[in-house]
C-alpha cells in the first residue's frame, strides 16, 4: 500500500483545508465544491468570508467528499445530485458515530 503525502492528513475538527486542497484531494472540480457550498451540503468554517478564494473547510468532510467524488464517477452521478448525496453521506457518517458510541456505552455498563 503506498500512501501518497497529500493523504497525510489529520481530520479532525480542529485542522483545516483551503479550497484549492479540497478540490486536490476531493477528486471534484471547482465549480462543483463551489455549487455544493452554495447549496449548502457544504459549509465553510467561517461563513462569514465572502471571497471563495479564502474559504477554509473542517478537515473531517475529506472522507465524505472522497466518498462523494468516487459515487459520482461510479454512478455518473448528475451534478444537482451532489449536494443531496453530501448530506445523506455525512448523516451517515454521523449515525455511524453516534452507533459506535452507544456500542461503547453499552460494553462498558456491562463490565
């Protein structure tokens, strides 16, 4: 398995990814990440800067945005298709968390 540099990143909450790293890592155009903010499947993190060119986006949407990326060349997915398909991955995402931290709630009651 070779992992490439641009895949050593840490997703978390806390770090950061320009626009133009999005777009490098996300497999979509521009003009796509830029309609999915506009729909608002996907939120900058300071919502307040106008200017696309400065946006910064929360490290943890790479995951769904890849996952995104490679639906929509498996499926040739429509582009008004993306923001819906966004939204259902990162609800997704977050039941999936929520699962996992009940699982673990539950594990730890019967010890």
């Amino acid at each position: 398995m070779n992992i490439n540099e641009t895949e050593l990143i840490w997703l978390d909450e806390q770090h950061e990814i320009s626009l133009a790293e999005l777009i490098a890592l996300s497999g979509l155009t521009e003009a796509e990440v830029r309609q999915l903010v506009e729909s608002g499947a996907l939120t900058p993190t300071a919502t307040d800067k106008p200017n696309a060119g400065t946006w910064s986006f929360s490290s943890h949407c790479i995951v769904s945005i890849r996952k995104l990326s490679r639906l929509k060349h498996d499926f040739e997915l429509e582009q008004n298709a993306l923001g819906l398909m966004l939204i259902f991955l990162e609800r997704i995402r977050t039941l999936e968390y929520q699962l996992r931290d009940l699982e673990h709630a539950a594990t730890k009651s019967h010890v």
